[in-house]
C-alpha cells in the first residue's frame, strides 16, 4: 500500500474511532451506567492505537494536538473508572462478609463514593468541553471521509469507494 493509500485508510479508520468516542460520551456524562465510562476509555485507547499507526503519514503539528487530546481523554476518566471497579468488588465484599465487618466497609464504600463524586465533577467538566469546544469540528475538518492527496486536493476517483 502506497503512502496515500495508507494516509485515506487511516483518515478512514481515525474518523470512525472519533465517531465511537462522541457516541460514547453522553453515556459516560449521564452517569447512570458505570459502561458509560469503561466504554469511553476503551473507544480512546482503539483511537490512540489507530493515530499511533498513522503518526508517520500525518506529522502536521494538528495531528499531534488531536493525538495528545485522544491520550489526554484515556486518562480524563481513569479516576472514575479506578472507583466504579473497586466499589463493584467492595460491594461484593460486603455482601459476602461477616456482618461484623459491614461497618467497616460501609465506611470504606463512603469514602470511594465521595472520591468518585469528586472524580466525576473534573471528568465531567472534561468531556463537556470537548463536547461545547472547536475539537469536533476540527476532528470532522481533518478526517472527513473524502480522500485527498498530499497536497488537499481530492481525489475524485476515490470518492465512491
């Protein structure tokens, strides 16, 4: 595969991967499905996995701020994600523990809850800016579906495929 080939099928996939991550989102936002953010975190790793492949045919220094903005994401929701998964496995803990121990990790579930909420507030007001800010209409500027050569121009016998 010639290097303009490479760069389209990887615009292709680099659109498709943006299109998971602003789907995911809302659901992440809502905040009633502790999947809404695992799935935002997972559709961001596939995106990094995709722009790292690609790095070499896209050096733009555009390419590195969207590259940068798609690890930042990952790593937004991480707080969040860390406490969803630990008060899963605390609540099965103290379903199966002694009712001595309740007490006890009654106060431990309160104090991830409150850590969570605070997690929350920043990844909310996170996601929301991107959601409110230029990068989508960056990420649809840069990585339409219309293929194009090395110099921008379209490639009109392309177009259909």
């Amino acid at each position: 595969m010639d290097d303009l080939n490479f760069r389209n099928t990887m615009k292709g996939l680099i659109a498709d991967r943006w299109a998971t991550v602003w789907r995911a989102i809302p659901v992440a936002l809502e905040g009633t499905d502790i999947e809404g953010v695992h799935d935002v975190r997972v559709a961001s790793r596939r995106l990094r996995a995709a722009m790292d492949v690609a790095a070499p045919v896209f050096a733009q220094r555009w390419y590195k701020m969207l590259h940068r903005t798609a690890k930042e994401l990952t790593g937004a929701l991480g707080e969040v994600r860390d406490r969803d998964v630990l008060l899963v496995a605390l609540r099965e803990d103290r379903s199966a523990a002694p009712l001595a121990e309740h007490p006890g990790l009654d106060r431990l579930i309160e104090r991830v809850e409150r850590e969570r909420a605070a997690a929350r507030v920043d990844m909310e007001r996170y996601l929301r800016e991107l959601l409110e800010g230029p990068l989508h209409d960056e990420v649809e500027r840069r990585f339409s579906r219309i293929p194009v050569d090395s110099n921008g121009s379209i490639v009109a016998d392309r177009i259909a495929q």
